[in-house]
C-alpha cells in the first residue's frame, strides 16, 4: 500500500461507515429535505459524492468518464446509494493497494465537466480526491446538526485509531 494513500483510503471507508450509520437514522423526508446547502440535502450530498468518486476513479485507472451534471442524483434509494458507496470504497481501497509508487509522479489528461481538457499531476489530484470526500462529508456533518442530531466524530486521527474513544 502506497503511504499516505492507504491511509487516506481506510479513513474514507471507515468515516463513509460512520456517517452512513448516522444517515440511515434519518426520516428519507429528513435525508431529502433541502436545507440550502449546495447540493441541497444529505442525500443530494451523498450522491455527489459518490458521483465525484466516480468520475475520479475512472480518470485514475485510465477511463473517461463523461460530462455529467454534478448535482445527479446516482440512486434515489438510499439503501442503494448505501451499498454502491461501500462498493466505490472497496475499489478505492483495492486500488491504492496496489499502487506503484511512481503513480503520484505522472500526470493525467482528462475532460472536465466544464468540457475543457485538463492535464494536472498526480501528487495534486490524489490528495484533491481525498479531500473532497472530506470537505463534502463535512457538509453532511452540518446538514445532521441543521437536522437536530448529534453528528458522528469525524477526525482522521480519531477514525483511523484501534479502539476508537
């Protein structure tokens, strides 16, 4: 496993865990209610961000992905939404572990969203995949409080600990 990418990966899957357990809680009126976040509610948020895991895995393994609107709604049932973000996090995981090291090194030439061909680097891109899984998590976060619920700790250092306390 490529360090830090195997551990960004564990984190992703475990944090995905714990707030989809914190989710799943929710009234689907509660997941669906639009509380002015970009992308509206929780579950337009989770399915974002399964769609933008999507798009970034198939660039990463050499795929294009087409232009999509960003705000698509992937799975309308959250029980399917579930298990296709615990599938993206298998691959995730399997992909980082078995990742040259050499990868962070290159570039990828991809189409953006926006239509426009795009060629960044790779030390860019990984850690822009990963902390855009937090940033929207993060989102969620608040949309549980908005919710009146207690949402779940979320810190990498804590996540990522044996015995979580």
């Amino acid at each position: 496993m490529t360090a830090p990418w195997g551990h960004y990966a564990r984190y992703n899957r475990l944090a995905n865990e714990t707030l989809y357990e914190a989710c799943a809680a929710l009234s689907d009126e509660e997941r669906r209610r639009d509380l002015g976040a970009f992308f509206r509610s929780v579950h337009g948020t989770l399915n974002h961000l399964l769609l933008g895991d999507r798009i970034w895995m198939t660039r990463f393994e050499g795929g294009q992905h087409p232009s999509t609107d960003l705000g698509a709604v992937l799975y309308d049932d959250f029980t399917e939404l579930r298990a296709a973000r615990v599938a993206m996090d298998a691959r995730i995981e399997r992909f980082v572990a078995d990742l040259p090291r050499a990868f962070a090194a290159g570039t990828i030439r991809y189409l953006n969203n926006s239509g426009f061909t795009s060629e960044d680097p790779l030390d860019v891109l990984l850690p822009h995949f990963f902390n855009h899984q937090t940033h929207h998590r993060a989102q969620v976060h608040t949309l549980l409080s908005q919710l009146g619920r207690d949402p779940p700790v979320l810190d990498l250092h804590r996540v990522l600990r044996p015995n979580p306390a």
